[in-house]
C-alpha cells in the first residue's frame, strides 16, 4: 500500500521514454546491488560497508518504527543519520541547497561491493545512469507502484551548478537509447557516471522542476557528490559530531501526548482528526499549518484529504511517539486493528508550525 503524502511531493524513481520495453530498465537496474531500499518510500546507494548515500529529505523521513535499509534483499538496521549541515531548506516548499545525508548502518553489508563516489567536477554533458526501487513506468503514463526492484535508464546530464547536477527528458534526436529521468514514488537514488569502466556515484535524487515528474521536458535535479565530497569523507572519519540516532519512540498511556510544544500540537491533530469534523480539522489547520503550505491549499481543501484518510483507518489511536529535528511520528492502531504511522512535518518559527502530513502502512 502506497503511503498517503498531504503536502506536494518531490520524490521521484525512474521513467523511461515511451518507446522502450519497461522490462530493459530492470535488465539495467540488475547491475547496480549497491542501490538501497530505504523505509517503504526513498532509494539510496551503499558507498562503504556500513555507509549509504541518500536525499537529506529521505533521511529525515525514516521512521523510528521502520529504521531499516534494504540492500540485495537483506535488511540493515540504521543506527546513525548524518545530514548535510546545508541540508536545512529555507523554503520548505523547495528542496535543500545540498540535499544529502549519510546513514551509518549497524552492521557491514557483506555480498555487495560498494559503489565509491565521484570526486572529479568534470560532470557536465557526461552519459549517465539513473537507478532507483521506486515508482517506474513509460513516460507519458500514470506510474506504477514499486515492486521493490532496481531499476535503471540513461541520460546526459545537460546543466551543472556548485550544488545540483540536472537532466531533462528529451523527445528529440538527442535521446539515449534508454532515456530517462525521474518519476514520483521515491527520492534519494543514485546518478551514476562511468570513468574507464568503473562506476562511480555522481548525484542523489532530490527533485523535479519545470513540469510534472517524469514528464518530457520536465527537468530531474540530483544532488551534486563531487562537491561534498569532503564532507562525506569527514562524516565517515568522525561521525558522531555530525549525526543524531534514531529517536526512540515513547510509549503513549491512554493516548496521552507529553505536555510539550509538539505534544500539544498532535494531541489538538489526533481530537480533531477523531472528530470526523471537516471544520475542526479546517479550525486545526488554521491554527497550526505553515502559511505556505495554506496558500497551497486552502484549509478547507486541506481538511478534505484529512478526512479521505480518515476513512482509511477510522477512529485514531495514538500508540507510540517519536521526534526528530523536522518531524515528528506516531505509531497508531485504526479501528480494524491495523497499525500505520502518521508522520508530521514540522518547521520551528516563532512557534511550531506544521507543512504536511503523510499516512502510511507500518511495514
């Protein structure tokens, strides 16, 4: 089951031009194991034993509840996320200047060799490969939800600045053969160049722009590695200073939330989302969602999608509660019993306000 996202999403997987068979992008995708399922929703690429490479918008959403990496089949516990200290978007509606994070597994991967990361700022006009264990389908087409394997295409990258490496997809005579770019399901895979043939990671998944994901025309934006690569070097050499752990979620008595800001904050969502009552939840939203996010879609209209979750899982119990630096989520039980994870996305002002919702399966 696919998660619930209230907020405009930018993950993205791949697409590949309509006039290839889909089932190539699988026969590409097989030569890249280093490619990493992270959670239910974002890729990522294993650079060290113990290190994957990922979107700094992916790591930030791992669930306490589901803190895993799965890589060639075998899962990983995260012990340690380390975002990039420019990783902090000053537009929550925009992606970050440099959109990466590190996770430190708790145990070496063993059967997959990593995929060292590129150090060289030649990029531009280089053929590349795009992989990812997202959403995948023919342009031009709805997506289809993944299945969970890797898959690849190929594209030029067209446009490079200090921070981001850019491709478009073309439907002109300039395509590769299996050209492709992004599409919605998941952020954080690899963009991989190859120098005298060996593969290196030159760019992490982060966004689209210009038009809907994974249309022609419509142009992907990777992360550029080259540039922090210092930084992935420090962070591997001396991580503690630059990581936080997983939060540890707090056990809930009777639903009860702490006292706190954002205990407050989720106590008023879970009585408003219980209500059933599309003007409480609209009162809520009102007092507590970003005014962005507002503008975006009105409360209202906000309050409407609330409810269509509400009738996913009904009445609410709130089980579990964690926090991290720019969210917080719940473990809750839905009236038939089923557990899912409410995911708030917060950014602190001069109070705490909210930018988006997402629902989503416990596993």
């Amino acid at each position: 089951m696919a998660s619930v996202c209230l907020p405009d999403s930018v993950a993205h997987a791949v697409v590949v031009r309509h006039d290839r068979d889909i089932a190539q992008t699988v026969t590409l995708g097989q030569k890249y194991p280093s490619v990493a399922l992270i959670g239910r929703d974002g890729s990522g690429v294993l650079i060290e034993p113990r290190w994957v490479l990922t979107a700094a918008h992916v790591a930030s959403s791992l669930s306490p509840f589901a803190s895993f990496v799965d890589i060639n089949g075998e899962r990983y516990q995260v012990d340690l996320v380390c975002p990039n200290p420019r990783s902090q978007s000053p537009n929550p509606m925009h992606p970050p200047e440099v959109d990466l994070a590190l996770l430190r597994l708790a145990r070496e991967v063993v059967g997959v060799t990593p995929t060292s990361i590129n150090r060289e700022v030649n990029e531009g006009s280089q053929q590349i490969v795009i992989a990812g264990r997202g959403d995948f389908g023919p342009a031009g087409e709805p997506p289809r939800r993944s299945d969970g394997k890797t898959r690849a295409v190929t594209n030029t990258i067209d446009s490079v600045d200090a921070d981001t490496l850019s491709v478009r997809l073309d439907q002109s005579g300039d395509q590769t053969d299996l050209e492709g770019v992004g599409a919605p399901g998941d952020s954080g895979g690899p963009m991989f160049v190859t120098v005298d043939g060996r593969d290196f990671v030159a760019g992490i998944s982060s966004a689209s722009a210009g038009g809907p994901p994974g249309a022609y025309g419509t142009r992907d934006i990777y992360a550029r590695v080259s540039t922090a690569s210092d930084w992935i070097d420090e962070v591997i050499a001396n991580p503690e200073p630059f990581g936080h752990p997983i939060a540890e979620p707090i056990e809930l008595v009777d639903g009860e939330f702490p006292e706190s800001e954002p205990g407050v904050m989720l106590r008023k969502f879970f009585d408003a989302f219980n209500s059933g009552d599309a003007e409480a939840i609209a009162r809520y939203g009102s007092q507590y969602r970003l005014p962005g996010a507002r503008q975006d879609r009105p409360d209202e209209e906000w309050a409407k999608v609330v409810l269509r979750q509400r009738r996913l899982t009904g009445s609410a119990t709130a089980l579990k509660y964690a926090r991290s630096p720019t969210n917080a989520q719940v473990l809750i039980r839905a009236d038939d019993g089923r557990e899912f994870i409410f995911e708030f996305f917060l950014q602190q002002r001069d109070r705490l306000l909210l930018d988006g919702v997402a629902l989503r399966p416990i596993d």
